[in-house]
C-alpha cells in the first residue's frame, strides 16, 4: 500500500521506465511504484499472466460462475486495476475488484499520469480516470461485469471477509520501506481471508517474505520475474480437497 503521504510536488514525481509506461516515484522513500524497466512490463508479467490469467483460464468469474474476488494491497496508480479491467473485459470474465488505499494520489498527478496513458494506450485514458474519480468505499461499477471497491483503509485494520478472496495482488513497496506490510501476522491475516486454492502474487521474491508466507500458511513457489528482476513470488491457500482426512 503505498501510504506515503502524496499532496503536492516534490512529494511525488511522475517518471517514465524503460517500456515508455509511467510510474511514481517518492523522493522521500527513494522508491518507486513499480520497476524502472518498465511499470506495464511488470504489472503484466506479475499481476496479470502470474495471478489473474491462470484463475480465469480456469473457469473462475466465467458464465453461470459468481465474480471473482480480487484483493488489491496498494491501489497506486491504479495500474493493475486498469490492466485486469481490460482483460476481464476481452474474456467476458466478472470481477469484484477491492483495493485499499490509505492515500489517494491528488488530481493533478492523476491528469499527469493518465495523459502519459493516453500517448501509450489511447482507450485507457477514460478508464484510469474514471477509475481514480470513482466513490471511496462503494461497490462502484466501472463496467456492468467489473465492481471496483475502494477501501480508504490501512491493511493492518482492515476488516476483510473470510474465506473470500480468489486472488491477492500483494503490491506495497519493498520490505526495507515498508516493513509492517510483510510480517508473518500480516500474511496470516491475508490467508484468513483468502478462499480456499486462493492464490497471492508479489515482485518481491525476498526469502523473509516467503518464509513469513510460510509460517502463515501459504504454499510458494519462485517465478522468473519481469525484466530486470530474476524471481518474483507465487503463493497459494490449500484447496479444501488437499486437507488431509481426520
């Protein structure tokens, strides 16, 4: 969750990476919101084709099935929400998208980045506007088969239902910066509110962080990460098919 106070310059900088998409960067963390070798690059690669697609290629927010629910921790940019909209719309898929968010980028970054959007990929410019100018804490449809949720919550409050979420995109910034967001405590909560055979997705491929996902309860595996990066994380929830017999 990216909750680092942003109101005006130089809190926040808009910059572009290596594939021409745009990011952020906080000065004041020396951090930036997604990789400098390419935002969409990663966004895809790790959220997209390593947590989404699989879930809809198995038939998860398909026809006569309910929607499926996604968790995101760390609205950002709005990025990922933008990418699962528009390939939720390409396979006629349902999504109920929550994303916390304690801090809400100001309207001028918002403009900045969506025209930057815009030189890129023209159709997402109505989009990611409408998805930043969309009501906090309301199930707000941003098509008729995708529900975007935003939740002005820190994670470590939050309430989250349990047994609920099909997909979590684990996106705060880095353990050095954020270390209350990777916590055994943490994970375990997120696998409390995870459904059963859930599956979570991260960049960071940090050893801690897996080990703390293991303690929690969450089977991972290592992927090759986006460019510039060699591993990125894939964790799962046991399915209840895979409970051993009492």
């Amino acid at each position: 969750m990216k909750n680092e106070e942003l109101t005006d310059e130089p809190k926040v900088e808009v910059r572009r990476t290596a594939d021409g998409s745009a990011t952020l960067y906080v000065p004041a963390l020396d951090e930036h919101y997604h990789s400098r070798h390419g935002a969409r690059q990663e966004s895809e690669h790790v959220f997209i084709e390593a947590g989404l697609v699989p879930l809809l290629e198995a038939g998860l927010g398909g026809p006569c099935a309910r929607p499926l629910h996604l968790l995101e921790v760390g609205l950002g940019t709005g990025l990922n929400a933008l990418l699962t909209l528009r390939l939720a719309q390409a396979a006629g898929a349902a999504v109920a998208y929550d994303a916390l968010e304690t801090v809400p980028l100001p309207a001028a970054v918002v403009a900045e980045l969506s025209q930057k959007w815009a030189a890129e990929a023209p159709d997402s410019l109505a989009l990611l506007q409408r998805l930043h100018a969309a009501p906090w804490a309301v199930a707000y449809p941003l098509s008729p088969h995708f529900i975007l949720t935003k939740l002005p919550e820190a994670l470590e409050e939050a309430q989250l239902p349990a047994g609920y979420y099909d997909l979590i995109y684990f996106d705060a910034f880095a353990p050095e910066k954020q270390p209350e967001l990777w916590t055994e405590a943490i994970f375990a909560q997120l696998y409390a509110a995870a459904a059963p055979g859930a599956v979570l997705v991260s960049y960071c491929a940090q050893g801690q962080f897996r080990r703390n996902l293991r303690a929690a309860g969450w089977q991972t595996e290592k992927l090759p990460g986006p460019p510039g990066k060699r591993e990125m994380t894939r964790a799962r929830k046991e399915a209840e098919a895979e409970k051993p017999a009492r």
